[in-house]
C-alpha cells in the first residue's frame, strides 16, 4: 500500500473520500435593525449580517460554487415574545432575509431555512412554553411551525429545516406546506440533535439565552444515546422528511455513519459552531493549522456518510477546494 502513497497525484487517485465544494451548506446570520454587520466574537470571521451585507455574501459565497446557505434571523429585541411571532411573521428577518438573497441570485443557490421558534420568544425555548409547568409544550408548538413553514416558503426558501426536536415536527410542516399548494418545498429534519456542550458559540450569535437558567434536554437528544437517533430519523422520514441531519458532527461521527447505513435519502451533518471555535482559536495561538484542521474534520464528516456538510468553514473550504 505504501506504494500507493509516493505522489500526490497516486493518493489523489486512489482517495476513498471525496471533499467537494458540492457539499457544503453556509449557515449565514441576519438580523434587524443593523446598520453594518457585526462581527461575532466567539465565531471569528463570521458576522450578524444586514440585507445589504447577506446579499453580498451570498453573491460570494455563490461565485466560489457554495451551492447552499442556511438562514438563521435575529429580531428586534423588542420584537421578541412569549411565542416567536416573528418567526412566522410575513415581514420577519428571516423572510426578508430570503426574498433579499432571491433577488441576489436566483435559484443559483439552495436556500435553507431555519425553522425554529428560539430567536424569535422571549424565554429562548425552541416552541411554547407551558405557564403551568414551565415546560415546552410540544403540541402547541407544532401548529406555530407550521405557520413558520408557510412563511419561509412563500418568501421563496427551498428548503425548510426544522430544528426545535418537537415530536410529530415534519409531519406538522409537510401538512401546512401541502395545504398550501408547496408540494415541491422540500424538509430538511434536525432529526438527531443533541443536547450538546458545543452550541454556545451559535447562542451568541442569535442572542438567545434560556430563561431562568433551563436547558434544552427535555426534547433534545442525550449524548449518551445512541440506537434512539436511528428511531428519531425513520419517524422523520415517515413523516415526510426529504434530507435528515446530525448535530452537531464531529463528536456524533459514529452516529453520522449509522444514519447513512440505515436510510436512502440525503444525509446532512452539522460542524457547529464550537467546533468551529476551538479550531479558530487554537489556529490564533499558533498551536495547529488552522485551514488543515478545518479540512480534516470537514473531511471526516464526509467520511462518516455525510453527504451535506453545513459548516462556517464552508467559504474558506470552498477556495481551499478550488470551487
């Protein structure tokens, strides 16, 4: 086998795993009331974008052949509510956000949507909060991502991408999509999110913060856990899920790869936004190769049986991957 490995021309033609720019998903920040982007501290190199500044990144983003961005909004402040109105709201960020990179390129790129109540209420929940109980009520919440569903689609999203791990989630938004006449609108479930250490990077970055110290463990997944994820994802795809995807990647590989063992439809994986992080700034102390890094683990995403990878690294990967 050493044979094989003497130039770099015999490794590259006989590599098992591919990396291409084809499979990279950009998740890209816009919020309100900017009037510049602002940059976000524990994600160097990313930033809240405004409209302007979205459209511009994506134009980029498109020239080096990312062929697909993730939209996640953030509010006014005072915008935010008991049950995330704005999320659902025809004139909300995230719409705008949407028809802005429409007008920017077309159907050139694949566009995302986070579909998810957290940025958008006022306790930082991902669905309605039960007064009573101070719990998450998931059957009240599916109806609002229903109309968040709506919403996004008619801005022009293609894909609508659940996150918020309520039981009977896709079901709820492929019903209101049909009933719209959005047939072609397409599901990308967070089927198997876990409660994970590595999401504080990303909370910055859409300013959420869990009321009264609570945490999201009662309906995301256990760490510890791994068949359920298996369960999580055909119940997904029952319910009409076209793509299902791991969160986050790196610490869930052998998840990735039972996943991709079990199903037929895409596989998407999630690099997070700490993985990105820790990356970053063992890169800043000059103590790793920070873009070496970065594709070695975006490589073993793929490796593992991704076959969508959205990750901050997506632009820096793309020129890296000669897009």
């Amino acid at each position: 086998m050493r044979r094989l490995r003497r130039t770099p021309a015999l490794r590259r033609l006989v590599a098992e795993t591919r990396l291409s720019v084809d499979d990279l998903v950009a998740p890209l920040f816009v919020a309100d009331g900017l009037d510049e982007p602002r940059p976000i501290d524990s994600l160097p190199g990313v930033v809240q974008h405004t409209l302007d500044s979205l459209a511009a990144e994506v134009r980029r983003l498109a020239g080096l052949g990312v062929p697909g961005v993730l939209l996640f909004g953030l509010p006014l402040p005072a915008q935010k509510d008991a049950v995330g109105s704005q999320a659902y709201a025809s004139d909300g960020i995230v719409q705008r956000g949407i028809e802005v990179v429409r007008q920017a390129v077309g159907e050139s790129v694949v566009v995302m949507a986070d579909c998810c109540l957290d940025e958008f209420t006022d306790h930082g929940h991902c669905g309605v909060v039960d007064p009573a109980t101070g719990a998450v009520d998931n059957d009240a919440t599916l109806p609002l991502y229903g109309e968040v569903a709506r919403a996004q689609a008619a801005a022009g999203a293609d894909v609508i991408a659940p996150s918020g791990m309520m039981d009977g989630q896709v079901g709820a938004i492929r019903a209101a999509l049909d009933a719209d006449g959005r047939v072609d609108t397409a599901v990308m479930a967070y089927a198997a999110k876990y409660a994970s250490a590595l999401y504080g990077p990303f909370r910055e970055a859409v300013d959420v913060a869990i009321a009264d110290g609570g945490d999201r463990r009662g309906y995301q997944q256990d760490g510890r856990n791994r068949r359920e994820a298996i369960d999580e994802v055909a119940l997904d795809i029952a319910e009409g899920a076209d793509l299902v995807m791991v969160k986050p990647a790196l610490t869930y590989l052998d998840v990735i790869a039972d996943v991709r063992a079990a199903v037929s439809v895409p596989v998407a994986a999630y690099h997070v936004s700490g993985e990105y992080a820790m990356v970053c700034a063992a890169a800043e102390r000059g103590w790793i190769d920070g873009p070496a890094v970065a594709l070695e683990q975006v490589g073993a995403v793929k490796r593992a049986g991704a076959d969508v990878i959205a990750t901050y690294f997506a632009g820096q990967l793309a020129e890296a991957l000669g897009g």
